[in-house]
C-alpha cells in the first residue's frame, strides 16, 4: 500500500470526511474490506463524540444522561441508515469509481 496507514490526526480527519489522497490504498481497504460497516460506525461515533460536551450543561441527573444519549445514538443511527452511500461518495472523493470497485471484491 502506497502511503500506509494514516497518523492520528489524518485519521481524524479522515473520520470527519476529509480526504487523505497520500494514503488512497488504505482508504480503499478500510471502505472494501469485511469490516467496512464496523469501520463507518467507528467514524460516526467520532463524529459524534463532541454530543458528550451537553454534559457540562448545568441541569438534573436525567437531562444531562439522555441529551448526549440521544445525540450520540441518533448522530450514529442516522449515520448508518446512509452508509451505503457514504462509502461510495469516499470512494469516489478518493479517486476510485465505487461500482467498479464493490464489483471487484464480490468475486
């Protein structure tokens, strides 16, 4: 693989949409792979991490345990009724064409 696995802070960005054309290789494994679905939820949840900030909200014990709950939870939800999706707009922001790709990995 051309550029190997990405550092900490372009995974990150990664996580959050961005595209990291020095590691396009491992990009396509982590979008093709067995584990791809596993990987997508991973950069949801990154995503919607900063939903535990509501945290530092002053209020009762319920109000500050289900607000970041339901953000968390529906943020990652929401993420992965579109997956399909996303992995295909990765794919091609990185440079692959998605069907000739997903085509390939069923054989």
């Amino acid at each position: 693989m051309t550029g190997g696995r990405p550092g900490v802070l372009p995974w990150l960005y990664y996580a959050c949409g961005g595209t990291i054309p020095k590691h396009a290789q491992w990009v396509l494994h982590d979008l093709t792979c067995r584990t791809w679905l596993l990987r997508h939820a991973l950069h949801s949840f990154i995503q919607c991490s900063p939903g535990f900030l509501l945290l530092l909200l002053p209020g009762s014990f319920p109000f500050l345990f289900y607000l970041p709950a339901i953000v968390v939870i529906g943020g990652v939800w929401v993420a992965m009724m579109f997956a399909r999706d996303a992995r295909n707009h990765r794919l091609y922001k990185h440079g692959f064409i998605p069907d000739l790709v997903l085509a390939r990995n069923k054989r």
